[in-house]
C-alpha cells in the first residue's frame, strides 16, 4: 500500500472510533452533576495509540478463540458510559513527543520540552495534579508495570531536567510524600553499598525482600532510601504477599527493574509461589488503600509495557500488552460502578511503532464459491491477502516476547551456537510465524553504525544490526534492533506493517467517565495539556 494511502487509512480509523464513541453517548444513561470529583484515577497507556486500541479490538471481535469474555472489551464500556476524545500529544517546538514530556504535559497542564521531568517549557519546575490534590488533603498514588522511577509516573512526582536522572527522580517521589507507589525498579532506592555482599546493608535487604527482588544498586552514593521510606512510615512491600498485607502508606517495589511482560504475566497468573504482583491487582491494592481517605484520592496507572512492544515492533507481545490494560480497566470501572464522585480518564502518552494490519501480495487466496446470486456465475476471488481472522490466535498464542527471544533464549546460547539456524529454531518454536534460516541470517546481519555518536546512550555502538532503509527511526541501535529486524521477516505471516522503532506523532484517544459536566470537556479534540487542565479543574482545583 503507498504510504500516503496507508496514513489515510490509519487516520480514517481514528476519526472512525471517535465518532463512533461520541454516537453512543446518545443513549448512554445520565449521571449526577456535581462541581468537583472526589477522586479521579488516569490510565495511561504508554504507547497505545488508536492503533493499538484497534488491534484488542479486533482480537476481541474477530479472533475465533478470543479470551475476551462475550468480546467486549472495557474500552466498549467506557466508550458506552462515558465520552472519548481525541487529544495532540506533542511537546514545546516539535512534532513528535516522548513520554517524560508527555506525562508531564498530562500532570501538569503545561507545556513541556523533551525528556524533561515535571517542568515547563522554560525550565521551571511545574505543580502536578498530584501535588495539587495533596495539598488539597487528598491520598495520592501511582502504579505502573515498567519501573516506579520511569518517565510517566516521575512526570507527575518528581521535578528533573532529564528522565534518565532515575535517583534523583527517586528522591523526588520519596519528598512529595507519595502515599502508595508499587512498580519496579528497587535498583534505584538502595545504596550502593548494597552491591557487596557482605555488607550490613546487603543483608538487610535480603531479610526485608524475602529474596524475591534482584538485589543490585545503580545508585552511585550511600543514600538509602527504604530506609528513609520506613522512617517516613512506609509499609514496604517486595512480593505480593507482602503487599496484600500492607496498610497506610506503602511503597512496594517488586523488580529490579520492571515488572515481567505481558505474557510471562499471563503464564504465570495462576501459579500459587507468585511474587510479582500483576497491574490488575496492584491497581486494586492502591485503590483500596487510597479510598480509605474521607477526602478522596488521585491515582495514575500506567501500562508502560504497550510502548516497549511496540517500539521493538513485536505484534503478539503487544496484544498481551492490550489485555493486560484491559482487564485493570475492567477492574477500576467494576470498581466505580455506581458512583457519582469519581472521574476516570484513559488515554496514552503517545503511540509507538506506526502500527497496522494491512493487505498485502502475499499469498492471494483461492477462489471459492458463494450461495448468493450476484456469484452465481463466479468465483469469490479478492484480488489481494487481506488478513485471516486466524492471525488474530496465532498473536495471542505467542510463547515469549521478542525481547525474551533474544535476551533470555538465543543470547544464553554458547557463542558458536548463536548461529542462525537455533534462531530460526527459537523463534519458530516461540510463535506461530516461522521464518527460514536464510531470514535468521538477516536478522543477525551487522554494519558499521551509520550514526555513531560518541557518548551516546543508544548511538554509540560501531557495529550494530543492519536496518537499511529508514534506520534513522530505528533508534535503540545495539542488540534491541533484531527485534525489528524479525519483525519484518513475519511482517508477511502477521499482514502487518510497522513505520517506526520509535514514536508517532498520531493523536491518541481519551475515554473518560464519571459526572457529566465533568467528563463533557474531555470530549473534543485536545492538546495533552488540555487534558491535564481538565483533569485538574474536576479535582476542584481551578
């Protein structure tokens, strides 16, 4: 498909759900006025983006075998009770966003400059929705399924030139007094003393962890603070037993780094010896501990890991991803049912990888008859492969993400036999897109880095994986880009196509619910700092 008409399409589609949500609101029932919101609770998809809204969707209606219980998603319901919007994302002066400066944007109200933490375009520390609601005697939270410190929750709790700055922002959410934080990333609240095993601290650590989280410090001084957290009355929490019994103020880190993908989640959700808390249930944790303050409560969730998926364009991770957003939805609207003194708005930061299904030269199907008149003298016979509904199971029932595939099975082989036959054997054996040696060998092929830039996070390898044409976007250079590479190898199997390895400028959806005069305003088409007024004129706060 030219790309023009493929953009077209994809922004077809958006508009297409926006209409299609605002219709419903026509019959959707009324509920209380009221002038400010006790509690507002924001989902943040990190990287969902319609595209991605559009493929839970079209998993949950068209896969023959979709887990989605009577196909209907808690999108569909929102969407029914509620109003959906449509909102730009991008930051001060340029057209594509990332997520510190997004989430910051939504925190805030204000324009933000890239990679910036909780500060305006000038540089100024700005007050966040959390903050504010703190101030106002309200409990405050945040969740999130990447690290505790990662860009989106530190946007709305911390105050930071740059999101790399990870123990800093740590120091930051610890000083705002943060009532319950649970994610990942321990490595950022431990001394670096920690690092010795011998250490006083070390051990510590290890009795209060119960050894459920990997026990290694990124920190580069003495600053511990869990201990500073116990001081200020924490309830911590390292394992899922923990957490459940938790009360008051809790801080629950239960990673290293972040929390497991979407499908190792899924795989090990009913195992009895789990220590790692999914989204859903650390979402009900904090909303039970939050809800116990008369005067209400701010809570952002975030399911960060859509945004990884998709920036190593890797399809079925990314609709495990979906579901997993899914069902914490499912919960908080269970959870709201009801009442009339809670706004709930979802919407994402950005979205990532220019995704879509598309149709494709690929294995044109067979002609085949059909029982109406108008093929009475014809064979059924579409000109191209539009796409099986089968593909759909096929993404689910993908083994390991792409990022495990690599990292945790291929990279654990012996030197010599990282060859691209056992790739070919790994991923085939890992989904259900098979690819040949030959394409292995693709995936695996190197070339001098053709933007070496010395000192760079991402760009200063000499030899990296070979993206040839639009390698520019393909940005997390080093081993992450055979992830991409194998997703154009299935590209074909999956009729999927992928623009990026990085961030779109497409504007995303905003579902809201709760009192109508207070979602009304969500319903246009916005900039993300119009979303963060909004969300902090329902708290009351003008």
């Amino acid at each position: 498909m030219k790309i023009k008409k493929y953009r077209a399409l994809v922004g077809a589609a958006a508009c297409s759900l926006v209409i299609s949500g605002c219709s419903q609101l026509q019959s959707a029932p009324d509920t209380a006025s009221t002038d400010k919101a006790k509690n507002v609770i924001m989902i943040i998809g990190d990287g969902m983006g319609p595209q991605q809204v559009g493929l839970l969707l079209s998993y949950a209606r068209q896969a023959p075998n979709s887990v989605i219980e009577n196909r209907v998603t808690a999108f569909d319901k929102i969407a029914s009770n509620g109003r959906i919007g449509l909102s730009m994302t991008n930051a001060n002066q340029v057209l594509v966003v990332d997520s510190a400066a997004s989430a910051t944007q939504l925190a805030t109200g204000q324009y933000s400059g890239s990679e910036m933490i909780g500060a305006d375009k000038d540089g100024y520390a700005a007050e966040s929705i959390l903050e504010k609601a703190k101030k106002m005697g309200k409990s405050t939270g945040l969740v999130s399924d990447t690290r505790i410190t990662h860009a989106t929750p530190a946007g709305f709790a911390a105050h930071q030139s740059h999101r790399s700055l990870e123990n800093e922002i740590a120091v930051d959410m610890l000083n705002n007094d943060v009532d319950v934080m649970l994610s990942g990333g321990l490595r950022y609240w431990i001394p670096k003393e920690a690092n010795d095993k011998q250490s006083d601290v070390r051990k510590e650590l290890e009795q209060l962890t119960e050894g459920s989280v990997r026990i290694k410090s990124k920190r580069k001084d003495s600053v511990n603070l869990i201990k500073e957290a116990q001081q200020s009355n924490y309830s911590l929490a390292f394992n899922k037993a923990q957490m459940d019994k938790a009360d008051g103020k809790i801080l629950g880190l239960f990673a290293y780094s972040a929390l497991p993908d979407a499908i190792k989640e899924n795989r090990t959700k009913n195992d009895p010896n789990r220590t790692i808390p999914t989204l859903k249930e650390m979402s009900a944790k904090a909303i039970e501990s939050l809800s116990s303050n008369d005067k209400g409560f701010f809570l952002m969730i975030e399911a960060g890991q859509i945004d990884w998926a998709g920036h190593y364009n890797d399809t079925g991770t990314m609709l495990h991803e979906m579901i997993r957003i899914n069902e914490t939805l499912e919960y908080v609207l269970d959870w709201a049912k009801g009442r009339d003194d809670t706004v709930i708005v979802v919407t994402a930061d950005h979205e990532t990888g220019g995704f879509g299904f598309s149709y494709s030269a690929n294995n044109i199907p067979q002609g085949r008859g059909l029982p109406g008149d108008v093929f009475k003298e014809q064979m059924f016979k579409p000109g191209f492969n539009f796409g099986d509904e089968s593909i759909l199971d096929k993404l689910y029932e993908q083994k390991s993400s792409y990022a495990d595939i690599f990292y945790g099975q291929f990279d654990a082989l012996e030197k010599d036999q990282q060859t691209p036959a056992n790739l070919a054997k790994i991923v085939n054996d890992q989904t259900g897109f098979d690819i040949t040696e030959e394409q292995a060998s693709r995936v695996l092929a190197t070339e001098e880095n053709p933007y070496l830039t010395e000192g760079h996070n991402y760009l200063s390898s000499k030899v990296v994986p070979k993206m040839g044409p639009n390698g520019a976007f393909f940005v997390y250079q080093t081993d992450d880009n055979r992830q991409n590479l194998l997703a154009r190898e299935v590209a074909e199997g999956q009729n999927v196509v992928w623009s990026t390895g990085t961030h779109t400028s497409t504007p995303v959806l905003v579902f809201s619910q709760g009192p109508q005069n207070l979602i009304a305003p969500f319903s246009n088409i916005m900039h993300h700092t119009e979303v963060g007024q909004r969300a902090i004129e329902a708290l009351g706060e003008k």
